[in-house]
C-alpha cells in the first residue's frame, strides 16, 4: 500500500491533468495540508512513485517564465490510479462513522 505523501502526490497529480508539474503539485499539497512541502521530499517521492510504475514523468519544453528552464511533467499511471483508489478507500472505511473535528479542540480555535 502506498503511504500518505504518496496518496498526496498522486491525487494532486491527478486532479492537475496536464498541469501537473512538480512546482504546481506542490502548491496544491500546501493549499490541501496547509504545511510546506520540501522540493526534495517532492522530487525523492515522484522518483520513487516512477520506479514503482505508478507515475511517469518527462521533461517539458523549457519556458522563458522559468529563465530557460524546463518543467518536469507528470503522469499518473493506471497502477497508481488503481493503488490510490485502495488507499483511499481503506481510509474512507476506516474513518466511517468518526468525526475529527468534534473531537479536535484545535479545530475549536
């Protein structure tokens, strides 16, 4: 089974289509965890979810945005499809019936 950041990357990757890139999957791991994600955790994990087969990534045209530089592009396979959704139906059973944020006092701030 896939881990937590794993799960993140790839649902980020997937909802981002033809926009997923590792700067743009970033910004969406932050906006859902609202924590920061490291570049290099970013970047460690997208190798190994590729060597896994469950993304592909490429390099994509170099952009005069990015000074000449170009974006590493990404692709969620069918495998990562596949273990995403095991993922997160485990969660979802496991989590049925619980309600966090009553339980929470953070979330009562």
């Amino acid at each position: 089974m896939i881990g937590e950041f794993e799960y993140l990357l790839i649902a980020a990757s997937h909802r981002l289509g033809e926009d997923a890139y590792g700067a743009s999957i970033r910004r969406e791991v932050e906006a859902a965890t609202e924590r920061p994600c490291s570049i290099g955790s970013l970047y460690t994990t997208l190798d190994r979810l590729e060597a896994k087969g469950l993304v592909t990534t490429w390099m994509g045209e170099a952009t005069s945005q990015r000074g000449g530089r170009a974006k590493r592009m990404v692709t969620v396979t069918a495998k990562g499809i596949e273990a995403a959704s095991i993922f997160y139906r485990a969660i979802s059973k496991v989590s049925r019936d619980i309600s966090w944020e009553a339980q929470c006092p953070l979330s009562q701030e």
